[in-house]
C-alpha cells in the first residue's frame, strides 16, 4: 500500500493553487480581455498564460528537481520522481464568460502514482484538496462524498453535453438522475463535498483530470474513466460517490 504524501507537500501545493489563482482573478471580468484561440480552437487568455508561467517559476524555485506538465506549456523533464500536472485555468469558457466556476487545478504524482490533488475555485474562495493517506478537504473542513445508494434521485453533473452519446444520455436521464451542468473542476469538487453525487466529462485531458483520483479515493468516492479504468489516462472521466459509479458505468456504456 502507498504511504502516505508529506504533509508539507500539500501544504504547498495548495499554496501554489491559491497564487495562481489570485492572479486569474486579476483579469476575471476585466474590460477588453482579450481572447485567442490555440491550434485545437479552444480559447486561452493572458490569465492562462501568466497562472501557468507563475507555477511552474514557484515549482522551479522550490522544487527544481520536478518534472512539469502543463497546458500551456511544453514539458519540463525532472529527476526527482516527482510530477507537477497543471491546468492554471480549468473552465477557460466560463472564465471568459465571466461564470466564477473556474478552477485552478495542481496535482503531484510520485514513485506511488497521485499523490496529491488541489482544486483551486479563484472566484469562489473554495479549495478542495486532499493528499493520499491525509484525507480530502475544503478549505481546511474534512469533507466526504454523499451517501446516495443510486442513480435514480442522484443529481448529477457535466462540463457539457455536447460530447455526449445521445443513447448514453437518455438512458442517464430515464433512469431517473438529476442532470446538471456545474462542470470543469468545480463539478469534481461539489462530489468531493458531497453536494452533489457524480460528475462526468466523456471527453478530457490528462491535466484536466490529474487531480481528481486522489481528491475522490480521500473523500471516499470514486474516480475512473468512462471504461472502468482507473487513472487520469483514459481521455475521460467519471467521479462518483462510489455507491452509483457501477451503476452509472452500466448506463453510460448503453
């Protein structure tokens, strides 16, 4: 069994997490923000740009031994073992959009796998975080995933439907959840707290979800791809309570 992360590890972590995010916050609603569009078509901003170059110059500065992976920028190569996985802006739509549901997400990955998860919501004032062996919380509160036994009744969330398959989607909708669209990092953290009782996002990136196995094994619930696989790998993800993550599997499969 993995040991438990340094304590101290977290604790910086998260610190990294909440400086990045006060500097999205500098541009969040800010006149003439100006918007560009990366290769793949997706939008990125100067905050996303600056969040990510902050991280990686405290990780630097801190722990110049890490290896980096980021959305914004090419890897950095390390020798320690260890891996910082970044998305300074999970949710960059909402963010241009002026929706305060964005997050700042840091994961650490060591010689055990996830190690450490941060979800960092700037316009909020919430951090979900947890590290392996230390629990999962919410701005220093242990938080826990809800004890909802199904689907039917479960309320449920998406960073969007449009990725979805339509059979998929009904049969989620016929068996009686509550389908919601609090996405991005921010619908991983309402699992996380319990608020609500899954989230699934049938498209992503790795450093979209680098965080979440080790946020949802601390707080009690589950975290695979839409295929059952564990890890942040699969180009998807699905968090669950771990009481209807079967279920839920079963019907996303149809």
């Amino acid at each position: 069994m993995a040991p438990p992360v340094d304590p101290e590890l977290l604790d910086a972590a998260v610190d990294l997490a909440r400086r990045a995010g006060e500097l999205t916050l500098e541009h969040f609603r800010a006149p003439g923000l100006q918007i560009d569009r990366k290769a793949d078509g997706t939008p990125v901003t100067v905050a996303d740009r600056g969040a990510e170059r902050l991280l990686r110059e405290l990780i630097a500065e801190r722990y110049p031994d890490d290896a980096v992976l980021g959305e914004e920028e090419a890897a950095s190569p390390g020798t320690s073992g260890r891996r910082w996985v970044l998305d300074p802006i999970d949710g960059t739509k909402a963010f241009t959009h002026g929706v305060p549901l964005y997050s700042t997400l840091v994961a650490l990955e060591d010689e055990h796998g996830p190690a450490i998860g941060v979800i960092n919501l700037p316009a909020l004032g919430e951090v979900v975080y947890a590290g392996r062996g230390l629990g999962c919380f919410s701005n220093g509160a242990p938080v826990r995933v809800s004890d909802t036994s199904a689907v039917d009744g479960a309320y449920l969330s998406t960073s969007s439907f449009s990725h979805w398959d339509e059979d998929a989607l009904l049969a989620v909708k016929r068996a009686g959840a509550h389908l919601r669209t609090w996405g991005d990092g921010y619908g991983y953290a309402l699992v996380a707290t319990g608020r609500i009782d899954a989230m699934v996002d049938p498209a992503a990136e790795y450093y979209d979800l680098a965080a979440m196995p080790v946020v949802m094994a601390e707080a009690g619930g589950r975290f695979t791809d839409l295929a059952g696989g564990d890890g942040a790998g699969g180009g998807s993800g699905i968090a669950t309570n771990g009481a209807v993550h079967d279920e839920l599997l079963g019907l996303l499969g149809t």
